[in-house]
C-alpha cells in the first residue's frame, strides 16, 4: 500500500506532524517486515486510537507525549470498557510505535515503556461436583469394552488429577497396582509419583483383562490403546470423555482438565492441605531432582486416603 493511500485511511483531521510518522511505521510494517494486512490493520485500529486521544489532549507532536499521556490514554480505555487484553493489545501496538520513533530520533525514550494494562480477573477454572462426578462414573456403560476402558480412564483422571499428556504418556509399568500408585511423567519430563483411588485400581484391573484380548499375541507399552492397538490419542480421549458427558447429561462440556480441577478442588475442599494438592498435581514449583522437596510420599497417601471422594475405603 502506498503512503498515499495509506493516508488516506487515517482522518485527516489530525496534524501532519502525527500522522506522518504513523503512516510511514505502517508501511514500514507492510514492506521491510512483512507483517500481514490484517496485523498491520490492527496497527493502525490502535494508533488511530492514540491519534484520537492525543487529539483530546491537544498534543500536535510526538515530542510533546510524556508517560502520564500513555497512563491516561490506558485510563481512558478502561473508563470505556475495553477490556484488559484490549488495552494490552493497544500499548504494545503504541511501544512498537515510540521505537520506531527512538530509532528514526524523533523521541529520546519510548512513553509507553513500562505502562501495563488492568489485571484481567482470573477464570476460575472450571470443576464438577463430587455427587455430578460419582453420577458420571456410574454411568459410563461398561457394558462394552471400549466402555470399560473408557471408566478406567475417567477413575484414573479424577483419582489422581493427571494431565491430558501425563496419561496419554502412561506405559503399563508405570502402574504399581500392588502399592496404589504411578509414576507420572509430568512437564520438563519431571518424574513425579501419584496415588490411585481404591475405585480408579478396581477400574484399571478390568480393563487390563480387556487390553490383553485386545493385544493377543503381540505386545504395546502404552496403558491405554485402540482396538487397532495403538496408544490412544489425545483427541480421541477427549471425544471419548465429552461423549460421556453427554451421554449422562452432565451440564457442560467434559474435557479432561475437569477431571484435574475437579480433583485437586475436591482434596483441597477436605484436607485443606494446599501443598498436598500441589505436589499431587506436580506443579511447577516442584524440584527437578527430586519428586517430593517438602512432602514425604506417606504423609501425601495419608492424606488423599482420607480426603478423596473416591480413594475411600
């Protein structure tokens, strides 16, 4: 697009002074960067607002913006109800501005260093209640064997709060059914043990029956398979848990990290016990040499025997 053209789009009710310099960033973006139309038309929808405001405020040179102008302008944004990622979106689009700026000496520093956007209010992450969960788990059919599979990994998800990946990931001798527990292979390949419900073993027991059929002759490391023997995938347990969801009248979609919330809030509901949970749920914080830094794997047990819905005996 030509400088001309690409004038034309900013409204010519702005000084020369401003707009110039925008218009030349833009097509700077466009032809030396080679960002995409539709990047650099949301370049130039937040620096039109930044024109609009440095309007407002009678402001006709870049040299003349001050930090303040910038904290104002985020201010302004919000009392309009942009929301925190708007905002964001605008200041980085106006710090990219005031380099190019720094860059081609029109300013001596950049206004919009260090100005931050509102927090945005943080999702609670969303779980299912323990009566909705017990309702889930006794209605999966087992009935079929794809059906049994199906409840020893659901039991397995809210018995020990694993990841998606993490139970993909699970090969056969990472059950230690004799001891209650796994070895969970967790981000950054942290090792990390977790215990498995009374419910989630009886579960796991039945579809080792099946996965033996299912195997015959041959041999697969992978805890869960396919009927064509292969390490089930994350799409399909997610259509397979969103399924059942459906299939009981479960009010939302069930996703796998349900199961996690649903796990870790319901533990941290009885034992009140927050770094039981986080090591349970190998949380980042953990150490990368050792699987338990300040929680002892029994002390861990003791309190998911006592505090899981479904690790009662």
């Amino acid at each position: 697009m030509s400088q001309a053209s690409e004038k034309e789009l900013i409204d010519k009710q702005f000084a020369d002074s401003l707009v110039q310099p925008v218009v030349l960033f833009l097509e700077q973006l466009a032809t030396q960067k080679n960002y995409s139309p539709l990047t650099v038309q949301n370049y130039r929808r937040q620096l039109i607002k930044l024109l609009l405001f440095l309007q407002s405020e009678s402001i006709e040179r870049w040299e003349q913006i001050k930090t303040i102008h910038i904290r104002q302008f985020s201010a302004f944004n919000h009392r309009k109800g942009l929301s925190p990622k708007s905002i964001a979106l605008t200041l980085s689009a106006c710090r990219s501005f005031f380099d190019y700026l720094i860059i081609n000496n029109q300013l001596e520093f950049n206004p919009a260093r260090g100005v931050k956007a509102p927090k945005a209010p943080k999702n609670l992450p969303k779980t299912v209640a323990v009566d909705q969960v017990a309702a889930l788990l006794k209605g999966i059919d087992v009935g079929e064997d794809i059906g049994i599979r199906d409840l020893a990994v659901a039991e397995l998800f809210y018995s020990s709060g694993i990841r998606l990946a993490e139970l993909v990931r699970l090969n056969i001798d990472d059950l230690d059914l004799a001891e209650s527990n796994a070895r969970i292979t967790g981000k950054g390949q942290k090792t990390r043990i977790v215990p498995i419900g009374r419910l989630a073993i009886k579960a796991i027991k039945e579809w080792l029956k099946i996965r033996e059929v299912w195997l015959v002759s041959t041999s697969a490391d992978a805890l869960f398979i396919t009927q064509q023997k292969n390490r089930l995938s994350p799409r399909s347990i997610q259509k397979r848990m969103e399924y059942w969801g459906k299939f009981v009248g479960l009010n939302g979609r069930l996703h796998p990290h349900k199961f996690r919330h649903s796990c870790a809030t319901h533990l941290l509901e009885s034992s009140g016990d927050l770094r039981a949970v986080q090591e349970l749920l190998g949380h980042a914080n953990l150490s990368t040499t050792q699987v338990y830094t300040h929680l002892d794997f029994q002390q861990l047990a003791d309190v998911y025997d006592k505090a899981h819905p479904r690790a009662k005996k």
